[in-house]
C-alpha cells in the first residue's frame, strides 16, 4: 500500500499561500493568449481553434492538457487534436512531440518573434462513453470544453496564464456558460479574460433547441438551469422539477452555511448522441443525460441522482480538494487515494439532497440506498481490494470493461464510502445525543467564509481531527478499518444503527418496474448472480453465485431458457418456477462459436433488495432527509 499523506495543512500558511500565489499571477500578468474557437462545424463533428501565444525567442514547449480536473485521470483527449500548425510572422514553425510525453510539442521561436499563431482543430468523438473525451456533439447541439481546443506554455500554474477567448456558433444557436460574457454581435460570442485555470473549468453548452430557466438569488447568488436538446419539447420541465431545483439550491445553503461562487449555472444537454454523465466544476456543471428524460415519468429520479452530486462537488471537490487533487498544472499527475472523500462523501451528500429537495421521494431514498448496499455486499472483489485501492487505482479503474467487474471491485469509492458517511453521519447523531450531525460538519469543513471561488487542500488528518473536534472519538481508527478491509460484508453499520435493515423481496421495486429496462436487460444479482444485457449477453458474473459455479463467464450468451429462447420475461420466469422444483434451470449458451448447456442449481426465486423499518431503534435514516432550511 502507498505511503498514506500526513501532512496537516494549518490554514494560515495556506492563506499566505494563496495570497503569495495571487501576488505573483498580477506580478507576471501579460498579453492575454487569445483563443478563437469557431464550432460552426460542430454538428458534422469538428471544432476549429486559432491561439495567439506571446512568447520570448529559443525553445518553448507547448501542453496539450492531460490531467482533466473532476476526470482524476490523464484523460485529455489528444489523440482527437489533429492540424496543428505554428506559425510566427508569417512563416511556418516546425515542431516535434516529445516521445515520452505525447500532450507536450517543443519548437524553436526565432530571434525577434513575439508571439506564436496556433491553429488545431478538434475531431469530437462518436463513442458515448469516456467522460468529456466522449461524444459531445450532434447535429443540434455541442457541449464545449476549452481544454480540448488550446494549448498553453510549460512553466507556470494555470492560474497564471490569462486567456482572451471568442466563440462563433452555427446560425440560430444560443449558449449558456459561467464564463463572464464582455459582449455578444453577429460574429460571435467575446467573453471577458480569464484564467487558464477558470476557462478550464467553465464549460459551455450550444443549441438550435435552449432554454434558460432562473432558479432565483440566494444569498445574493443568481442561480440557472441552461438546457439544450435535439428538439424542441424535450425541453419541457414541469413545475415540481423546477420547485426541486429550487429547493436543492436552498437546501445546499443550509447544509453548507455559505457558497464560494459568485453565480451558479447548471448545465444540462438531452441527448441520445453524447456521453452520458456527470462532472463538476466550481461555478457549474456539466450533465449530459438521455433527451426523454425531463418528459419521462422518473425526471425527479435520474436528475435526483445527478444533478445534486455536481452541485455538491463545488463545495466538496472544487472550493475545499484535497491536496494531492489541488494540482497546478494539468501535466502534473494527480494522487487520488482521498477521492472516497471528494466523490463518496459527495455520493452521500447527494442523496440527502436529493431527498431533501424533493427530487426523490423517502421511497426513492430508500431505494437508492438498498441497491447501493446489496451491490456491494456481494461484491467479491473486497474480499482481496480494500476500498482505499479503488481510489488509488481510480485512474485505471474508470476506463475498465464491465465483464469480471464484481472480482476486480469497481469505482466503489463512489457508493461504499457513501455507506461510510452514512454511518459516520448516524455516529456523531448518536455519540453527541442528537446535538451533532454530518451538517454540522460539514458547515466547520466546507463552510467558511462565501466568496468567489477559491481552492483550500485538506489531508486525511485535517479531515480526522474536524470530526474529532465536533465528536471525540478514535474516528481514525473508524476510517482506517473501513479503509483497509478485505472483509467479504459491506459496511452497513449506517443502515442497521438508523433503524432499518437490508431485506430481499421477490419483486422488483416500484422504480425498476417502470424504467423501461425490463424488456431489455436482467439484472439478477442477488439471485442467479448474474446481470444479462441485450439478447441475453452476459454482463458480469459474480464468482462464487450460482452462475459462476455453473462455470458461466461475461462475454458469454444466453440462447435459451430450459429449451426456449432467451428473453429477459421468459427467465424470470424459470427463476420463479425453478422455487418449487428439483430441477436446475438449464441455459443454452454461445461462447463465441462454441455452444454448450450449463445447468444453474439455484431455487430460492426472484430476489430484490430493499430496506426494512427496524422498530426497535428511532428512525434516524428519514431524520436525515428531512428539510432543513428555512
């Protein structure tokens, strides 16, 4: 295991930190880079970029970003960069690509040349998986990340390179962004000079089809929804998701008692055609979801399980990071091995907010928090990865193929630190007498003072000892064995201590029955331990459940049920008939080109998991999604 970090930030050699690199950005300020990104093309997949770069004469080298902030991975996307060119005073600049580090491009500027001309375009992807290297434009909308479209000189952090950046848009299309906009005309859009490190993190969303939607001020903050789509009524919300937003902005003001941003935008694209997620950033956030979703039946659901997460992530992740994330420069490598805080804590905080806006009903809640649990008290793979190892590894961990996904253990820094802080939430409620919760916390650890935004490192220690100080108590030796574990069960202490407990039920919940998936796919993990996609694919096979004692594998499919073909009804149904019967459940299967019977021997029927009252301890777990703000 990776020596752990240890050293404790003190927040006024930080403050003098951030005050002396403040200082020396206006000591070094220069002409601007100007970026002009022309994505009059986008909706045939290419965006054009043309930098100004002042430079002095002899060698420079250019970056390409590589290290993308909220990504926690060299996920830059260079191999899409294509027609680089650098010219100076008219005259072409050859350059050569290091040829050990592929996002860094070194030339040799004449004596007398002052600045650099760049042009590169940028070929968007057709894949709709990869985060922001994944697709992010159709024939009506783009989704733009500056990063994808610049270059910018080795040397200096990215708080001190100062960009001047215009935009041209096809002919009809509007945008929104938490860039700051000096002017809008007929040749594009010219927003007011930034930061390298603010232009990164401020995205920006364009459409034929855009609505613009106030959420209103709080605490002096205007607040918007930007949305785009491939069509004009998918941008219809009703008015109970318009008043959850509401309520998930006031709600997070209560939970964390002060805001470091100056105005908040999300940032929503309803697309078939794009990547669909999720990442954060300081005055924004980019959500990328499919184009029914705000005119399904579930709209409350799928953004509940979105939209809460990245807006949390401004306070948790942007504002306060920890250190080994709290990068300068996006070449530099990042250490992830605290992202069970930064994204497990966000998870957490993500559900509670969703509960408490209104977005998720308590029986969404409740849903969400028993399939996270069942999931991962069946996940084979802890009992040989502890969970602090899926952070370390999350860089690797994100690009894996599904198939043997239970053994080798997900990014289950996400959800099973999410039970952590559950459990950690219900512990201060009852080691303080109901005096103290994980708000309290968090208003101490993410609070402070509102301003703009700004980035304060934490380490583990700093984290154990604000949670010592509000509740004495060994809480480093609670983590670490949370931390450390390679027992089989998952952490469930939060469930049980709140007053409820993890049952299995033969019927699917409520929200599994209506999301449309059941006539595409079976997910039956806590049955034959399997999940099966479209025409009877194997997902994922858990190693030691009835399937993979059988011998069935991922990548394997299913062609017939006890002599019939596969569907997703049709073995179900031999699950449940299989209850009352001797007999196994016979599969026919193709591994590749080979075909073979597998018999399952399982005949406990249909299992789904859900949550039980316990009456005998207080309800501590819809305590906790209760409405805070007043």
């Amino acid at each position: 295991m990776q020596q752990r970090l240890r050293t404790r930030t003190g927040f006024s050699a930080l403050v003098l930190i951030l005050l002396s690199s403040a200082t020396l950005a206006a000591q070094s300020q220069q002409v601007p880079i100007t970026l002009a990104v022309d994505a009059r093309e986008a909706p045939r997949g290419i965006l054009h970029a043309q930098l100004t770069i002042p430079v002095r004469s002899g060698p420079v080298t250019l970056l390409y970003p590589k290290w993308i902030p909220g990504e926690h991975g060299p996920t830059g996307p260079i191999s899409d960069l294509a027609g680089l060119k650098i010219r100076a005073n008219g005259k072409d600049i050859s350059w050569q690509r290091d040829p050990m580090e592929m996002y860094a491009f070194h030339c040799e500027v004449p004596a007398g040349v002052q600045s650099l001309e760049v042009s590169l375009d940028f070929l968007t992807p057709m894949a709709t998986s990869g985060f922001t290297s994944g697709a992010s434009t159709s024939p009506f909308l783009a989704v733009i990340n500056w990063n994808q479209l610049l270059l910018y000189p080795q040397g200096r952090s990215a708080s001190m390179w100062t960009y001047s950046v215009s935009l041209r848009l096809p002919e009809g299309w509007k945008a929104g962004t938490a860039l700051p906009v000096d002017r809008e005309e007929e040749s594009g859009i010219k927003f007011r000079p930034v930061t390298l490190e603010t232009l990164v993190d401020s995205p920006l969303i364009a459409g034929r089809f855009f609505r613009s939607i106030s959420l209103g001020e709080a605490d002096g903050r205007p607040h918007s929804i930007y949305i785009v789509a491939d069509d004009d009524p998918s941008l219809e919300m009703k008015p109970e998701i318009e008043g959850g937003l509401r309520h998930l902005v006031t709600e997070a003001g209560a939970l964390f008692g002060s805001r470091h941003y100056n105005h908040y935008n999300f940032l929503l694209t309803l697309s078939e055609h794009v990547a669909h997620f999720g990442l954060e950033h300081h005055e924004s956030s980019d959500n990328r979801v499919g184009g029914d979703v705000l005119t399904g039946n579930r709209a409350g659901g799928a953004l509940g399980s979105l939209l809460p997460h990245e807006y949390v992530h401004s306070w948790n992740g942007k504002y306060r990071r920890p250190a080994g994330l709290a990068t300068a420069n996006y070449d530099q490598p990042m250490n992830t091995e605290l992202l069970w805080v930064y994204e497990g804590l966000t998870s957490y905080l993500g559900y509670v907010l969703a509960g408490r806006s209104g977005l998720w009903s308590p029986a969404d809640f409740h849903s969400r928090v028993a399939q996270r649990a069942a999931a991962l008290d069946h996940r084979a793979g802890r009992t040989w990865r502890p969970l602090e190892d899926t952070a370390v590894s999350a860089q690797v961990l994100y690009s894996a193929r599904q198939g043997w996904n239970d053994w080798r253990r997900d990014t289950d820094f996400y959800d099973e630190a999410a039970l952590i802080w559950l459990e950690t939430d219900v512990m201060l409620r009852q080691k303080s007498n109901g005096r103290y919760s994980l708000d309290d916390f968090c208003r101490r650890f993410y609070g402070g003072t509102s301003g703009g935004p700004a980035v304060v490192p934490y380490s583990f220690q700093d984290l154990v000892a604000a949670l010592s100080e509000l509740v004495p108590y060994d809480w480093n030796g609670f983590l670490r064995e949370r931390l450390d574990s390679t027992a089989p069960r998952a952490p469930l202490g939060g469930i049980e201590n709140s007053g409820w407990r993890l049952v299995y039920r033969d019927t699917p919940p409520e929200s599994d029955r209506d999301g449309g998936n059941n006539s595409q796919r079976a997910d039956l993990p806590y049955s034959l331990g399997m999940s099966v996609g479209r025409e009877g694919s194997i997902i994922d096979v858990i190693p030691n459940g009835p399937a993979g004692k059988a011998g069935l594998a991922p990548d394997m499919q299913i062609v017939a049920v006890n002599g019939r073909k596969y569907s997703p009804a049709l073995i179900r149904q031999a699950i449940k008939e299989a209850k009352d019967s001797p007999d196994a459940i016979e599969l026919l299967v193709a591994n590749r080109e080979f075909y073979s019977t597998y018999r399952v021997d399982y005949h406990d029927g249909e299992r789904y998991p859900y949550l039980e009252r316990d009456p005998s301890k207080p309800d501590l777990l819809d305590e906790i999604i209760k409405p805070v703000a007043k």
